[in-house]
C-alpha cells in the first residue's frame, strides 16, 4: 500500500511505499563528476562528444552531457539542449570567476577542466566523505525517488545539495542546418532530464522520463555537491533498466 502527499513545488511525492522497485548506495571511494558543455549547433564540439562517448569503464568517472540552448538560434536547434542546463554552466562559470561560457566545456567535479583536450588521465579516486544512498519507484513515464546523504561524526552535510540526472546513451541525429550541417552525430550521457538542488538531508521527489527514452541505454546519475563552491562529494549511478515499472 503507497500513501501519496500532493501540494509540493514537484507534484506529489512518495511519503512511504512497501518497497522501492530499485536502489543504490554509494561507495568507500567515489567516483568522479565529469560534465561536458555541448552543443549540436557548435562545430567545435564533436570532437569533446566524441571524447566522451569513448571514456573507458575503467577511468573512473560518471558522465553528463549537457547540451546547451544558446546555441538554436544561430541555424540549429538541439533536440536535447535545455534553458536549465545553460543557467548551470553559467554558475559553473561565475565559480570559476569566469566572465564566460562556452562550448565546448569540460568539468571536472566542479572545476572547469581542459586536462581532456592534452589527454591528460583522471586523479584516483577520491574517499568519499559522505554517503548517498537512492531509492527509486518507475511508473512508464517517470521515477518518484528518494534520496539522502549522510555523514560521520564532524563532517557537516549542511552546505551540500542532492541533484538526480537520467541519462541516455545511443542517441544520433543528421543534423541538417548551421555549423555541423550534414553531419551525423552520436551522443552518449546526454542529459535528459535534472532534479536539484534537494536537502542533502533526504528528500522524495519525481523526475519525469521523456516519452521517446530508451529504458535499457538509461542510467540515473545522483550526486552530492556543494552550490556555493562547485565541491563535488559523492556519485553514484543506477542504470534505469535495473527499475521495473511499477503496474500498480
């Protein structure tokens, strides 16, 4: 039996529930954030999708891939940019002290990074400081989560926010007009759709799954990071394919 509460700023949320059709919980060490500014209209920006696309399991890192809209009106607009996901990049580059965006941009838990462009390799994994844990119910078109974080005695979580992205990887389009016109590009960690910042405390909140998304090339990316410095604390990952849909 689920009991459901209405009357939040993100529909209703999952108060309490039986049992949770799918979780995860987060490591001794943990791997790092990588955010890759891009966009389908920049002729500059295959080359970091690219990159992207080809990490190997083994780097030690989870990945997103935010497209960008400041971009469609200059002859192409991305299917997969987002007015939110360029209002992210900007606080990623007031952070940095940065009086600019651009594309494309490569972060590294918070940190603008240009170590991709020498081929520099990632830092070891770092230990974690704070524990996530995620649990999730699926209907067809969206996943009502719960999340919190915690801490040992002395680290104080107060600082830090909860963020959840879907992810979706084997996406192509034949892009038709502007800088990249008749090229065909492929896209992994594309970033789909993004809840947070949320109370690192514990928080139950639904994040809507677009119509066309293929479950099985899915994953659910959450991660604890401090706004106000960009510090990245914790990530961990739960491919969507491992959540039944609910028939309830």
């Amino acid at each position: 039996m689920r009991e459901w509460i209405c009357g939040t700023l993100i529909a209703c949320a999952l108060i309490s529930s039986s049992r949770a059709d799918c979780g995860a919980q987060s490591a001794a060490t943990h791997p790092h954030l990588v955010e890759l500014y891009t966009s389908e209209g920049c002729s500059s920006c295959p080359p970091a999708d690219a990159w992207l696309r080809n990490l190997p399991s083994s780097a030690g890192v989870v990945a997103l891939a935010f497209h960008v809209d400041y971009w469609d009106s200059l002859g192409w607009r991305d299917h997969f940019a987002d007015a939110r996901y360029s209002d992210r990049q900007r606080q990623q580059a007031r952070r940095d002290a940065s009086a600019s965006v651009y594309t494309p941009q490569v972060v590294l838990d918070g940190r603008s990074w240009q170590g991709w462009f020498h081929g520099a390799g990632f830092p070891a994994a770092e230990r974690s400081r704070i524990a996530i844990k995620i649990s999730a119910v699926r209907a067809a078109s969206s996943l009502q989560l719960h999340l919190e974080s915690t801490a040992p005695k002395g680290v104080d979580v107060g600082a830090y926010r909860n963020f959840v992205a879907l992810t979706e990887d084997g996406l192509s389009t034949e892009v038709r007009a502007g800088e990249n016109r008749g090229v065909t590009l492929h896209h992994d960690h594309v970033v789909r759709n993004i809840v947070g910042p949320l109370p690192a405390s514990g928080s139950d909140v639904r994040i809507d799954i677009p119509a066309e998304t293929d479950a099985s090339r899915s994953t659910l990316v959450a991660f604890t990071q401090d706004p106000r410095s960009g510090d990245v604390a914790q990530v961990l990952s739960l491919p969507l394919v491992q959540c039944r849909v609910d028939a309830d």
